[in-house]
C-alpha cells in the first residue's frame, strides 16, 4: 500500500501534468525553442542506464530457498539423515545395475562354456582331435 506522502506527491504530479497538458497549445515558439534546447541538454547530461546482463546460475532442484547460493558462513547447513540417504540411492543403483549385469554374463557365459563341454564330450572324437592343430586346420576348410 501507498503511504500518504506519495500519495500527495502523485496528485501533485498528475495536477502539474493535467496544467501543462491545457496549456501547450499557449506555449509563445520562443518559450518552446527554450524548453526544447533545456530538454536537450537535460538528456545529454543524463547518466546511462544502466542494464544488468542476465547472468548464468545453475539452479537445482535441491537447492531449496537459496537457489543455487552457498549457505552463510554463519548458519551451518544440516543435512538430515535421510535426505543424505536420497542422495546416495542413485550411485546404489547404478552400482547394483553394473553389478547384476555382470552376473548375467558371466551365468550366459558358464552356459556357453557348459553347451560346448556337452557337445565335445558326447561327440565321436577324442579329445586329442581338437587339441591337434592340423585338425583345426582340416575342420576350418571343411566348412
């Protein structure tokens, strides 16, 4: 809300504007060469604006009121128990996932190695057969 003081000030403003609006028909061309020439020279001597340029801060979801600034040196952060546990619980799962992967094939890998072991030992052939280099030799071209 507006306190009485601008409020005052407004309505001055806004009499003064409404004064000079009924009047600028009346203005003599020397008072408004005048007032052009002050006008001039009050923008000339007008401070830039300054403009902000939009600075880039990352802002986390986490980052609560702060948004993205470090805590006061005075109020240490407290973390509570299980919003550590929160943070955590995506590198577990990732190492639970590398992990269970690597179960898995190693499990289609002993698989493998199990088939081939069957199919050498109910076949025809001595085993010597297969560690013979020519033989591979013979069963490459056979193919």
């Amino acid at each position: 809300m507006s306190s009485a003081p601008d409020t005052k000030e407004l309505e001055f403003a806004l009499k003064v504007r409404r004064a000079l609006d009924e009047n600028a028909a009346n203005v003599s061309a020397s008072a408004a060469d005048r007032l052009a020439g002050a006008r001039r020279t009050a923008l000339a001597r007008k401070k830039p604006e300054a403009v902000a340029a939009p600075a880039f801060v990352p802002v986390f979801a986490h980052a609560g009121a702060n948004a993205g600034m470090p805590a006061p040196a005075s109020e240490p952060r407290r973390v509570s128990p299980l919003r550590r546990a929160l943070r955590v619980w995506p590198l577990v799962a990732l190492v639970l996932g590398v992990v269970a992967v690597a179960y898995w094939e190693d499990v289609q890998r002993s698989a493998e190695l199990a088939d081939i072991d069957a199919a050498m030992l109910s076949d025809d052939l001595p085993l010597n057969a297969y560690l013979d280099h020519g033989f591979n030799a013979y069963l490459s071209r056979a193919r």
